[in-house]
C-alpha cells in the first residue's frame, strides 16, 4: 500500500529510529528526488516533530542547516520531508576504522565550531551535540560541507521577546542528551546552556582521535545509574582525557569545562586554537577527510556507506569554503 505526504512524497523504507520520530527513505513522485521523511503519530497535544520543524525553519538560510521541503499533519501522523543527505561523522568514523587523523579532526572542528556558533546566535542550544547528528552534504567523499541535523532536544536559552537568558537551574534527573557525550553539568542535572554544548563537541574531537572515551562501555543496571557511572568517570579522568594530545587540544578542553553558566563562549578564539594547531604541524585545510585518501573506503561510501542513516540535506552546501569556515556571504 503506497503512503504519499504533501501530495508529492512518497514513502520508502525505514532507515532510521530516533526519539522523536522514524525517518523513512522517500521519493518526490514527478521529479525522482530521494528525500528524508521523519514522521511521529499524532497523539499528543505537544508534538516533538513539530517543534523540532519550527526550529529548522528558524535556523534555515544558516551553512549546514538542512532545509525543510514540506511538513505539516496528514491522517494520523505529523510529518516533516527534508532532502537525504549523506554518512554522518559516526558512520564516517566506523568506515575508517575508528580513527580520525589530526588533520581530518581539526578540519571538522572549525565547520563544527561554524555551526554551534551559528545554532547558539538564534538564541538556541542543540543538547545533543554528538557524531551522529552531524551528516555530510552527501555521499560523494569529496564533499566538504558539514551539515548538523536532530534538533528533537534543543531548547531556546534566550527568551524571545525580552532576549534574557534562561535562569540557572538545577535538578535531581540524569541529564538529557546522550551519555556519553554531555557535559558534567548536565550529569548533574544543570539546565543546559551554550557551555555545555560545547563541552560535548570537545568530547566528540578527543573520541575521533583517541579512537574512544574512557567511559563508553560503562553500563549500569538502569539508565540513571549508567548515567552516574559515566558521570563519575568523566570526572575521574579530566586531568588525564588529553594526555599525549597537542596542547591546543589540552587547552580547548580547559576552556570549555571553565566556562559558567552564562558565559558567552569565545568561538573565533577556539577556532583560532584549531587552526594554530594545524599551521604549526603544517596540515593545510584541503578539504580532504580521512575518507578521501583510501580507495577502499571512497568506494564503500559511494555504494552507500556503512550505515542507512542518511537525512536531511544543506541548501547552504556549496557556499561552505574548503578551509571550514562560514560562509561571509549570508
């Protein structure tokens, strides 16, 4: 039985499952197009997808922000169509053998900081920064531009009208967002701000070159011992988690756990930290990821990758430069 949104949008297969919804593989009926359709039952009166679609609408004409093609209500469902989009860093890290070098790592790091910063003008925080939700424009290894995506967690930390940030505040839960990746504030039950989003990017370029965290095969007998049990380790192993690593790493992982809760983050100084690095080992931002270099790996991509999880795609792709920054343009 064939299932068609917007008029237009037909649906495929399920390629992936998150907590706000399925995303199916579809096809816009005239024009052949593969898109990414996410899609949630309408049963409650607070509807995840549709505030996850007002916060891409509110971020769209930004680099790597994924652009909506149609959403809206049909039958029993919400639905939102975005166009597909290629591997994400997570399926990109497990076809290269879970390893990023430093050149790869510190070229992602300056398009990351690109989009966080940009995330964090529009008075917003993602609080589920990790590999997963960072995909690349599509599945041609030579593409460059880095796309964020999954905006089911992200919360406003400015209010709209006054432009005040959210108070401070603290709870008793095991923080929101994905364990292995959030903040120690967030462990704590912190309410998040841009601090924490950009502790968890820390974490995510210390695991692309270490090829792990120390805490990612600690499990608890429930989710909030599991999350106490990270948090307690993550602790343990601050003073040691850049040990061997260039010290401009060691430096970028200071400066994010010190900063407070309302601090507005110094993101041109961490780029700058990024690309000192890269000059001083004379590593030239090429636009050539690790994925690039090995045959093997380039044909692997293009037959697909090593995941199904392919969503959304950037209408900003093809202004982002090859040394990762932003395009000055928009």
């Amino acid at each position: 039985m064939e299932y068609t949104f917007g008029g237009k949008y037909l649906l495929g297969e399920e390629v992936a499952v998150g907590g706000c919804g399925t995303v199916y593989q579809g096809v816009h009926k005239i024009a052949g197009k593969e898109v990414a359709i996410k899609i949630e039952p309408a049963i409650a009166r607070s509807s995840p997808l549709q505030q996850e679609t007002k916060i891409y609408r509110s971020l769209q004409g930004g680099p790597g922000v994924p652009w909506v093609m149609w959403a809206g209500k049909s039958g029993d469902y919400n639905v939102m169509v975005v166009d597909l989009l290629g591997p994400s860093l997570e399926d990109l890290f497990q076809t290269c053998n879970r390893y990023f070098s430093l050149k790869t790592v510190l070229m992602l790091g300056v398009q990351l900081l690109d989009r966080i910063e940009y995330i964090h003008s529009r008075g917003l925080i993602h609080r589920d920064i990790k590999p997963a939700n960072f995909v690349m424009s599509s599945r041609d290894p030579a593409e460059s531009c880095v796309n964020v995506i999954d905006f089911g967690l992200a919360k406003r930390y400015r209010d709209p009208l006054s432009g005040e940030h959210i108070p401070y505040h603290q709870d008793d839960h095991h923080g929101v967002g994905t364990s292995l990746f959030a903040s120690i504030h967030t462990h704590d039950g912190v309410e998040a701000s841009r601090r924490d989003d950009l502790e968890s990017l820390a974490y995510m370029l210390l695991y692309f070159l270490r090829g792990s965290l120390p805490w990612r095969k600690i499990r608890g007998p429930t989710t909030r011992a599991t999350w106490d049990l990270i948090r307690a380790k993550k602790v343990e192993t601050m003073e040691i988690l850049t040990v061997k690593l260039p010290e401009e790493l060691q430096t970028f992982y200071r400066y994010v756990r010190g900063l407070e809760y309302y601090d507005l983050p110094d993101y041109e100084g961490l780029r700058r930290l990024l690309r000192g690095l890269a000059l001083r080992e004379k590593i030239e931002f090429d636009g050539r990821f690790d994925w690039i270099r090995d045959r093997h790996w380039r044909e692997k991509l293009a037959a697909g990758g090593s995941s199904r999880r392919r969503v959304r795609s950037c209408k900003a792709c093809e202004a982002c430069s090859k040394n990762g920054t932003q395009d000055t343009r928009r």
